[in-house]
C-alpha cells in the first residue's frame, strides 16, 4: 500500500512489524535497524501565523487524529488565550507548505500583519516586511474589547489563498487609572478604541419633552465597556444637560458597569449631556473630548398656540414660568416685564407660534391679527395701515400698536 509522509526532517524512521498471524512465527521486526527516510518539504503555498506563547507549531498535522489529536488541524497545538486591551503580545509567522512544514529560507516572501480591529496598534502600521529565513515574530497590541482575528497576509496574492488568520478575544483593561465613563446618545453605537469611544448616526426627530434614554457605561481607557465580573468598582453616576429647564436626573450606582438614564428636556436647541462621577478613580464624560461628542438635538413639539411678547418682555423657551410642566403650561415662556408705554406712540411688538413648553415652531405660519380689550381708546386701524393683519414667517411676526389713552 501507499505511505504519505507529511513531517519534512532529516530522521524520519520506517520501522516494519510483524502484525498476523498472532503467533510467533521467527520473524524479527525491523527495529534494531529501522529505515532511515529524509523528508523535504513540499512547495511553499501558505503562510502560518500563531501565538508565540499559547502556541506551538505542529509541521505535519494537517488533522486532528493520531498524533495530531490536540491541534486544530492546521498546524498549531493550543488555544489562543483572551489579551488584554493595550497590552502587547507577540505572534510568529512562517511559510510552510501544503502540510504546515517550516520552509525556512527557501521561502522569503513580502507579508503584512492585519487585525480586524481598526484602532490596533500592530506592526501592519510599518507596512509590509520580509519574511527573513520564512519567520518573523510581530508584535501585536490590540485596543478594542471583543473577538478579533489576527490575519498574515502575502503580498501579491489577490486570492488569499496565502494567508492565514486566527481568532483572539480581547478583554476591557481592568487596571486603568483613571478609568472613564461612556455616554451612548440616540442613535450611536459603543466604538471602543475611538477618541470618543462611540460611533454616531445624528438623530433629528427628538421632540421638546419627550422621554429620552441615555445609556452610561463604566469603561477603561480605551472606552471599552466593563463587563459583569471584570471585578472593577461601580461609580456612582449622575447627569448634567445645558437645558436650563430640564428634569434632573438621580445619582445611580451603576450596575454590572452600565445603566439608563431617562431624561426630559424642554428648550429646543442643541443641547449638551454630561456625565459626571464622584467616583475617585473616573473620568467624567464631557464636551471637552471632541466638539458635538455629548449634544443632541432637541426639537419643538407641535404648534398649540400664540405668544404675545410686549417691549421689555423677551422669550425664554422651554421656561415654564416656575411651575412644572405636569402642573401646569399655561405660564412661562418668557422673562421681563412689559415697559411702560406712552401714549399715541407706536412699540413693536412680537407674535410666535409655540409649542406647549413656549418653544417658536418655524413650520407654523398662519395669518393673525391684534385684538384690544379695553374700551376702544386704541386706534388700531389708524390712517397707516400700521396695524393689519399679516401672516406669520417662520412661525413669528411682529406688529405696531399704540394707545391713545394714558
């Protein structure tokens, strides 16, 4: 029958033993003076990359059986055990052939290393190198928490048939000083490694006074979340936002390294969400890391009435005149108090339309008019045509009015 040798060496041994019939029979077997076979390597066709410390290189083992049990099959005997975000590891990379052996410097192609995290820290960032003698060890630093692949890559080589990869997971950096904080806003996603440690799709349609959640997560110092049994001490958080107006939130002691705020706020603009700690050993998370990394849009809600705004009075959206909004909406929206006026002289005055929380809505744009309530002492419809009736642009306007009488 056929013998396939797998395992290039010098000292390969051939020994022949007497299998059937069971009953000695005078033969000798062939151990005394065993078949010594040389085994060359194949032609080099892909490259092998593991980790030089979980790792060993098996030559041969292109299964899992006999001698092989114990290896993945494709050359390496051991697992890959979890890293730690920021801390360096090394791997080896060597040409083999179709059967893992080492080719050695018959083989000294052009390779990179690639990991699939983005904020890496690895040798790739020199760009490709020769494999001297067909080995090289790299070393590896990766940032971002979760299962990543570690991957050699030839050059030139547009099928990949080459290259070869392996899985690493890689765990948060319990050891931090200081750790951080994390706000994840509507509409973003955890990024860890980033500058911000989020990634963003803006969103437009938050309406004054509707219910907002904020995720807040204690993370190290690559924003990597902490996880339930990374055994790190859980802050006490709390948030702060620039709307003047808001609803404050509780100070939480996060649970597992997370938890949800729901916030309220009632001015419409841009506004900022902070996160804040007393916790010692944490950075808060604030507008300083990056400009518009904690802002969120905040809109009107819809149009539900008229605001009349008289010289000395200006608007203050979202204000509710001192009075919660679940009481009451029926004050607010502006601060000052109305000059006094002379008479026979004509002030400006304003009109906005606005939602409940006195916020100017732009959309809205109907035709208004001034109406007086005292005993017809104003001249409203004077021989100008100062005070008609007009529309609204931009969901504001504004009119002459005088008063004849003191």
């Amino acid at each position: 029958s056929g013998l396939i040798l797998r395992r290039s060496g010098t000292a390969r041994s051939l020994n022949v033993y007497q299998v059937l019939p069971t009953v000695n029979t005078g033969l000798k077997n062939s151990d005394a003076h065993p078949l010594s076979i040389q085994v060359t390597t194949a032609a080099a066709n892909r490259l092998l990359i593991y980790d030089e410390v979980d790792q060993t290189h098996k030559p041969g083992c292109v299964n899992q059986s006999g001698n092989c049990s114990g290896t993945d099959g494709m050359g390496r005997l051991g697992g890959v055990s979890a890293k730690t975000a920021g801390t360096s590891f090394q791997a080896r990379i060597l040409v083999t052939d179709q059967y893992y052996n080492h080719m050695g410097a018959s083989s000294e192609p052009v390779v990179a290393a690639q990991t699939s995290d983005t904020h890496d820290n690895t040798e790739s960032a020199l760009g490709n190198f020769t494999l001297s003698g067909g080995s090289k060890v790299v070393n590896v630093t990766m940032i971002s928490k979760g299962l990543q692949t570690l991957t050699a890559i030839k050059a030139g080589d547009e099928s990949g048939d080459w290259n070869d990869l392996i899985d690493i997971t890689v765990n948060a950096q319990t050891n931090s000083d200081p750790k951080k904080l994390l706000v994840i806003l509507p509409g973003e996603s955890s990024d860890p490694g980033s500058s911000t440690g989020k990634a963003s799709v803006p969103v437009t349609d938050t309406a004054a006074g509707s219910t907002i959640t904020i995720t807040v997560y204690a993370a190290d110092e690559f924003f990597n979340p902490y996880s339930a049994g990374d055994g790190i001490t859980q802050p006490a958080v709390y948030l702060q936002t620039s709307d003047p107006y808001d609803l404050p939130t509780a100070t939480v002691t996060l649970n597992d390294g997370t938890t949800n705020f729901k916030i309220v706020m009632y001015q419409a603009s841009t506004q900022t969400v902070w996160a804040r700690t007393a916790t010692s050993d944490y950075n808060n998370y604030e507008e300083g890391l990056a400009p518009g990394t904690t802002n969120i849009l905040i809109n009107p809600d819809t149009a539900v009435k008229l605001q009349l705004l008289m010289p000395g009075e200006l608007a203050k959206q979202g204000f509710s005149g001192g009075v919660d909004y679940s009481v009451s909406r029926t004050t607010g929206g502006k601060s000052g108090t109305p000059d006094v006026l002379v008479a026979g002289t004509t002030y400006n005055v304003t009109v906005n339309c606005v939602d409940k929380y006195f916020n100017r809505v732009s959309a809205c744009e109907p035709t208004v008019d001034i109406e007086f309530s005292d005993d017809g002492s104003t001249d409203e419809n004077d021989e100008n045509g100062l005070f008609v009736t007009k529309p609204l642009i931009a969901g504001a306007t504004t009119f002459g009015v005088r008063f004849l009488r003191a």
